[in-house]
C-alpha cells in the first residue's frame, strides 16, 4: 500500500519536512513507500528496524523495481523481490548483488508527537560510494579473471575499501563488463550496449584497467598470469 504524506514545511535548504502517515502503528521489521511529491516516483521507503524508523530510496538501484509491497525485510536488509538485491535500510549501502550503487538515506525525526522525513526537493535514484584514488606509490595490482557482475563487483569493493594498487580486470570479450544475465534474455535481438554495467568515465573515474583478452594460464608461485595472445 502506498501512501501519501502530507507536507508540512519547505527550509530554505531545499529539503522539506513530510509527515509519515501510521508511524506509530509500524511494527518491527515492517516497512512501506510514502509518497513526498507530486510525481510517480516521488517516493521513500520507511522502515522499522532495531525499534527506529529508518528512510532510503524506495526503488532498487539494480533496474528500478519498488521494494514495496513485494520486497522483504531482514534485521536492517531490505531485500528486492526481483533478483535479490539487498541493501541496509541504516546506511543505504548495496550489500548483496546485483544491487551496486547505494541507496539514499535521509533523516526522520519527531516533532510533536507526529514522525517525519526530511527530504530533498529532488530524489536521488542511487548513492554511489566515495572510491580510493589510485596511488603511484603502491605496487600492488590485483588481477581479475572474468569481467562480469561478480568481477566487476570486486573490483569496485577493492576501491570502496580504500585499495590503492592496480586493478586490472582481464575480459575475453571485447567489450565493457556486462549485465550477462539480463543480455542472455533478450539475444538474439538485444542491444549489448544496453546492458553495459559501467560507462568508460566509470572506469576511468575508478583507474580499473580493463584488458579484453583470454588468460591461457595462471603462475601462483610467481604471481603472474599468462595470456592467449602472450
């Protein structure tokens, strides 16, 4: 059920203040979408999790889909009922793929007896997390083999935690990482560009090498690994 809260002040911060319609009957592990504008997807999603009310994006950051009413929560995961994808409904991060960015978290307060949501003017659809930036100075270089959601993942976790080194993802395809899952569903007539994972500027942003190529053997004593093409 979807419903609509009714708002109350503007600051001149370009966020408002919107009621949370039932705030009080909310019972633990429940959650639902509240509509803070005018538009479709002018929504959050408020949930109740360790006795608070928590409020983030209310769509999934993976294709968009509502968590609400088919989703589920768990402790502080709110988990997409289409492919899975779990998010924290404390710190808005995508924990379990295919989810990557993050979702928007925004503040709720009590004033009066009556639960709000602080929000901005315009929604966010998704967070991304601040990145390490590539350090000269730090030698390492982790290689991953296979540049799909999984590598992909890998690599951006590699940034998330602060790795400095090289990050080189080798892909026997010639393309950017893809969303493989979704492509196999729409072949023969499907777009790849469709189901690119992340843009160039990504990569760049990112200083994630990726090397379109196939690996003919891996070293472990030595650390290297050896391509097809040598």
């Amino acid at each position: 059920m979807l419903y609509i809260g009714s708002q109350t002040a503007e600051a001149s911060d370009g966020t408002k203040k919107v009621e949370i319609p039932g705030a009080d009957e909310m019972m633990e592990g429940e959650f639902k979408e509240v509509r803070v504008g005018d538009r479709e997807q002018d929504k959050v999603l408020i949930s109740k999790f360790d006795g608070k009310l928590w409020a983030t994006g209310a769509f999934c950051t993976h294709l968009g889909a509502p968590f609400a009413p088919n989703g589920g929560l768990f402790d502080d995961k709110i988990m997409c009922s289409y492919h899975a994808a779990t998010y924290s409904v404390v710190t808005g991060v995508a924990e379990n793929a295919p989810g990557r960015d993050g979702l928007e978290t925004y503040k709720v307060v009590n004033e009066g007896g009556k639960w709000y949501v602080i929000v901005p003017e315009e929604l966010k659809k998704d967070v991304m997390l601040p990145m390490a930036k590539r350090d000269p100075k730090d030698t390492r270089n982790f290689v991953i083999i296979g540049a799909g959601a999984a590598g992909l993942n890998c690599a951006e976790t590699l940034r998330y935690s602060g790795y400095t080194g090289k990050i080189t993802m080798i892909n026997g395809e010639k393309t950017l990482p893809l969303e493989r899952t979704l492509l196999t569903k729409t072949l023969p007539f499907g777009d790849y560009k469709n189901y690119i994972l992340r843009n160039e500027d990504f990569f760049k942003t990112a200083e994630i090498d990726v090397v379109s190529d196939k690996v003919y053997s891996i070293h472990s004593d030595t650390k290297q690994v050896t391509f097809e093409r040598g």
